[in-house]
C-alpha cells in the first residue's frame, strides 16, 4: 500500500505513508493500552480502519492535484486541499463512527469486539490523516521542496462520463446480482444441500477424529473419502480439517446419532486400515441464536442512526436513502457469493457483513460531498435536469480516481490476508474483496443515479404540485370576475330600462305642454271672433 501511493502521489504519497505506519504502531498501542482482545472481527475493525486512512489521504492529496491543475501555488494547493477535503472526512468517519457507537452498545460477542476496533481505527485514522499528514507534508514544503511536479502529476481533466444516461442499465445489473442469492439458496435447498454452508458455528454437529496410518492430503481426502462418508451421514457439506505434521483429520459433520457414528467407524476400518481409536465429540453452536439475533438488530439500528446524521448533514432525505439503499445493495450482493460459492457462515460472516457496512458507506459519502458543494455554487441552475444531469455526471467523475485508489489499496491489503492467512482467514477474506469491488461499483454507479432519479421525480411532482395549485387558486377568481361580469351585464340592462323609462317621460310632459298651447291659442281665437261680432 505505500508503495503504491508513493508511486502515485509522489512526495504526498511519502508522507502518507509514513502517517500509515504511524498509525498502524498507534493503534497497536492503544490496543494493547485498553486490553483489547484480538479476534477475527478485531482484525476486520484494524483492516477497516486502515482503509479509512488511506482513504482521507486520497481524498486531499485529490484535492491537492485539483488545485495545481487550477494553476494555484503549492502552498495555496495544499491549504486548500486539505480545507476542502475535512467535510468528507469528517463526514465519512463520523458517520462510522456512530455505526461503531451503536454496535458495541447493541451487539455482543465479536460484533462488540469490531465496534470496539473499528471506533479505535476511526479516530486515530482522521489523528492521523488530519494532523500528522498535514504535519509532515507541510515540514517538507517548509525545508524547500517547492516544486508542484513532485506533489502530484497533474493531467489534463477527465471528460465526464454519463454515468446518469446508463442507470438503467446498473439498476438492472443491482437487482440481478441482489436477487441471485435468493434464487441460489432455492437452487441449493431443491439439491439437498442446504440453502447456505452454515458451519459448525452456526449449526453445531459431530467433530471426528481420525488417525490414519499416513497422512493424507485435501485432494485425497476429498476425492475417496467424503462421497462415501456423505452416503453414511446424509451431510452433504463435510468440513474437512488436517493437522499439519500429523496424520490426523478432524470431519465436522452434522450430528450423528449412535447408528451413524458406528458406520463411519467400519468405514474408516474397513476401508484405510485405521486401527487407532476414533473419537467422536458433539459441538454445540458457538454463535447462538440470541447473539445472531443481536448482531441483525444492531446493524439495522446502526443503519437508521447513519441515515439520520447524513440525512441531518445534507438536509436531503434522497441523499439518505441512496446511500442505505447501495448498502443493503453490497450486503446482499456478499451475501449472494456466500450462497453461490458455498463458502462456510460462521463468525467470519458476522464480521464481513459488519466491514461492509462501515467501509461502503464511507465511500458513497465522499461523492455525496462533491455533489452538495457542486449544487451549492450552480444554485438554482442546478433546478434544471438537464443541468443537474451534467452536475451528477462531473461530480462522480472527479470522484472516480478517488473509489478506485481507495477501493485498490483496500483490496490488495485483503488480498495479502487471503494468501497468508489460514482458511478461517481465507473464509473471511474472500467475500470481503467481493464486498469491496461490490462497494466501489454501487458508490459509483448506482448512489448518484439513483439520488439524480429521486431528486428529479421530486421536481416534477413539484411543478405538478404548483400548476395544480395555480389552477386551484384560479378558479375563485375565474368565478368572481365571471359574477363581476354578470353584475356589470345586469347594472347595464338596468341603466338602458331606466334611459327608456326617463324618454317616455320626457315625451308626455312635451305631448301635454303643446295640447296646453293649443287650447289657449284657440281660447284666444274665440275671444277676438266674440269681440268682432260685438
């Protein structure tokens, strides 16, 4: 890992890599300061925590670069490289850090003994990523080392991919994968072999123990010993374990009862000479079903409680739900390749479904926070689709170096793990490099799409909202200016009445006036006509 982020990084990648083994000696420290017992889920805390750290360290020196592209100084680059960078930081790790939080106080067993580990990790990787980082990289500027070519190599910036346009296409590919272990555990169950390879954790069963005359290895063992000996059990899925040096083996076995246990005994009599005494011990379940049960609340608490801060932090509840949804994604994508490939579920299984949970969300945070500050500086442009679509497009663009660094040096630290471990090593490294392939691809391709498809579906019901609201909001006053209307028509017909009602009167006040004149200018005729008669 630090020679790949030297290589990369250049000088930034030195001092990275010298914070890296300051935290690996830390946490070793403080390990053995608070008594910590190492188990399976303790490692599986260290290997989160120091992918955790190497990913704050990719996260600024990203930053870094961006800012030497842009043309700024080597001093203003790094200022602001590691001022840009503290939100998601801080972001990602507090966000685990609550999952831890509710863990140890929910769990019990190794899921207490993960959140333990994984909360120690946690701080002392942002300790280190945010202090002694930031420590020794700006000692090598201040001892003259100026020159921007050995802060990074800066390249030209990358086209945006339309991840976007092609969401259909990764939603299709998620509910396919999501859905093959469910569809596996009916293929295996219709086989007889059992939905999933619970081992002996889990289900308890029979250990024998045989010693033979010389020793035998897996092959063999697997190629003329198990056919027959699962025809005598009835267990299709006989764990085999060899004692190295030895010429013992250990079958674990469903339980046997007596008429079982005297078969096999014949068999191995009878069949390879074994004259040694076989010994047979029932094994109770180590991982009972309270303890299970309590691994499953507490992982669903914490993924409430995770919901909530990021949904508290983005002030989006879309943001939330993406980054659950893509978890319950990588948790059921591992748990596909539990069922297909048959690997054993024990207390491997715990603690690589509680990795994923802690390392998945961490890495969709970081593209959530590009893409609230890239909404926060186009504003209201950003309420266009078209634009939003190019924002999301960019966004996880830039990011995309980022996942797949991170996503790189996490899988070649697991990758180690699975070649010099042991086989409960090997059980529980496996699904884990698939959890982290898993985690990369739906933190890429499926959290900003599906956030881009809800926030959009949300503007278009808001403008229904509104034009439904402005037609509401209408009608009143359609209808009062229709009455307004109707009023004026009936105050005109009133005024043209009362015109024609006024004219009538005219006319026969002047009717009467000349029928008044008439009658005295004939008065007056018969006045003169008397008068001249006289």
């Amino acid at each position: 890992v630090c020679l790949f982020m030297m290589w990369v990084y250049l000088l930034p990648g030195l001092a990275s890599s010298i914070a890296l083994v300051f935290y690996t000696g830390l946490t070793l420290v403080l390990l053995n300061a608070f008594d910590i017992t190492l188990t399976l889920p303790g490692i599986a805390g260290i290997i989160l925590g120091i992918g955790m750290a190497v990913d704050a360290n990719v996260i600024i020196f990203a930053r870094v670069k961006e800012e030497l592209s842009s043309g700024a100084s080597v001093h203003a680059s790094l200022k602001a490289g590691f001022h840009k960078a503290m939100s998601a930081i801080l972001d990602g790790n507090i966000t685990t850090l609550i999952a831890a939080a509710v863990l140890w106080f929910r769990g019990s067993g190794p899921v207490r003994g993960f959140a333990q580990t994984l909360a120690l990790g946690v701080v002392v990787s942002m300790f280190t990523a945010l202090v002694v980082t930031r420590l020794i990289i700006f000692s090598i500027y201040a001892l003259g080392i100026r020159n921007p070519k050995v802060y990074g190599r800066v390249k030209a910036p990358r086209k945006p991919i339309d991840f976007v346009g092609k969401r259909k296409v990764f939603f299709i590919i998620s509910i396919l994968l999501c859905v093959s272990g469910f569809a596996g555990m009916g293929i295996n169950h219709a086989r007889g072999i059992g939905a999933m390879n619970y081992s002996l954790d889990f289900a308890g069963g029979t250990a024998t123990t045989v010693i033979f005359d010389r020793e035998y290895t897996l092959d063999e063992i697997d190629s003329q010993m198990i056919p027959e000996l699962e025809n005598i059990t009835g267990d299709m899925n006989i764990q085999v374990q060899t004692v190295k040096g030895t010429n013992q083996v250990v079958f674990k076995t469903q339980t046997l009862d007596l008429e079982e246990r005297e078969a096999f005994e014949t068999y191995m009599q009878d069949e390879f000479g074994v004259t040694e005494d076989i010994t047979t011990e029932n094994i109770s379940s180590t991982v009972s079903s309270e303890m299970r049960s309590d691994a499953v609340v507490a992982v669903l608490l914490a993924t409430v409680f995770m919901l909530l801060y990021i949904w508290f932090r983005f002030k989006d509840i879309r943001f939330a739900t993406s980054a659950v949804v893509a978890l319950v994604h990588d948790v059921l994508v591992v748990f596909a390749f539990y069922v297909i490939a048959r690997v054993s579920v024990g207390n491997t299984f715990i603690a690589c479904m509680l990795t994923i949970v802690g390392y998945c969300i961490n890495a969709t945070i970081v593209i959530f926070d590009r893409i609230r500050e890239e909404l926060r500086e186009n504003g209201r442009a950003a309420d266009n689709p078209a634009v939003l679509k190019e924002l999301v497009n960019h966004c996880i663009t830039q990011t995309l170096t980022r996942s797949i660094y991170t996503s790189l040096t996490t899988f070649i630290t697991i990758t180690v793990l699975y070649i010099m471990g042991v086989s409960s090593i090997k059980e529980f490294a496996s699904p884990l490099m698939v959890g982290i392939v898993c985690g990369a691809y739906s933190s890429v391709c499926v959290t900003g799409p599906l956030w881009f498809t809800m926030k959009t579906k949300g503007m278009k019901m808001s403008a229904i909202n509104a034009l439904a609201d402005k037609n509401a909001g209408s009608e009143p006053a359609k209808a009062a200016e229709k009455k307004a209307a109707e009023k004026a028509k009936d105050t005109k017909k009133a005024d043209i009445r009362n015109n024609v009602s006024a004219k009538k009167t005219s006319g026969s006040v002047s009717s009467g006036k000349e029928s008044g004149g008439t009658q005295a200018h004939s008065a007056r005729r018969y006045t003169k006509n008397r008068s001249q008669k006289d």
